[in-house]
C-alpha cells in the first residue's frame, strides 16, 4: 500500500524539481542573452550586463540604455532594473 501512495508522489516531485531547473535555466539564458534590454525582464541577476556595463551605456547616451531607462521605469520588480535605478540616481 505504501508503494502504491509513494510512487506518484515521487513522480511528482521529480516533475516539480524539472521544471523549476528549466525555469532557472530559461531566466539566467534571459539574463546574459545578446539582448541588453531584454535582460532586464529576467528574475535572474546579469553577468554579462553588470553595473559597470549600464555606467557605460549612461555615459555614452547609449539607446540600449535610454530603453533601458524607459524599461525600468515600469518595472521596478526586476532585480537588473535596480542597477538601472542605482546609476540613473547618480
């Protein structure tokens, strides 16, 4: 009887443990993708795209940083628009 109860849940978890991972994979992929602004709507933090990236792009009046800019300005939720809104209060 106990196998009977155990196996589904065991397939279960198994299915919610992969798809958490695909959706990790998916947000980092998102994250450092050749888009700089498109990075910005990820929940994972940029490693490509770091503060030192975004002090360039403000610097030079970038457009991927005036999008950028105008991205985050909506979204404050995204943990790469806090870089934003750190170098644009300076």
């Amino acid at each position: 009887m106990l196998r009977v109860i155990f196996r589904p849940f065991l397939l279960i978890s198994i299915f919610i443990f992969a798809a958490c991972q695909v959706n990790i994979d998916w947000q980092e992929k998102l994250a450092n993708s050749v888009d700089p602004v498109n990075s910005l709507q990820s929940d994972a933090i940029s490693k490509t795209y770091t503060y030192e990236y975004w002090q360039v792009q403000k610097k030079n009046k970038s457009e991927a940083w005036k999008y950028a800019r105008l991205f985050c300005n909506g979204h404050p939720e995204y943990p790469n628009c806090l870089t934003i809104e750190k170098i644009n209060s300076n």
